[in-house]
C-alpha cells in the first residue's frame, strides 16, 4: 500500500488544476512565475506535481482568481 492510499489529493490532480486555471486565464507559465517571483523551470515543475505549491499559495489562488481550501 503507497502513501497515496490515505490522501485524496494527489499532486498530479493539483498540478493538472493549475494549468487548467492557468490556460483559463490565458497566461503562459513565464507570466504566472515572473508573478510568483520564481523562474519559469520552477513554476513548471509545480504544474507538474514535482515541488510543492507551499508558501506561494496565497499569490497563486490571486493570480489564478480563485478560492484556497
């Protein structure tokens, strides 16, 4: 049994709602890391479900013109 048996949020369902949002929004991942104040290599890896969103939370759900949990 992996970890994910007990979590029902996967990073790859986090990273697949963040390109939806972004694509929405019709910005590309320079716009939205340039906004984060990361490069763009890192905010594609958080779409990816490879680093975690963490401290920029608050900046993506304004951005991106939603709601966090």
């Amino acid at each position: 049994m992996d970890i994910w048996t007990f979590c029902p949020i996967r990073p790859a369902h986090y990273a697949n709602n963040l390109r939806r949002l972004r694509d929405a929004r019709k910005l590309t991942q320079a716009e939205v890391a340039d906004a984060l104040g990361i490069n763009q290599a890192e905010y594609s890896r958080m779409e990816k479900g490879r680093r975690r969103v963490g401290t920029h939370l608050e900046t993506l759900t304004k951005i991106l013109t939603c709601k966090s949990a």
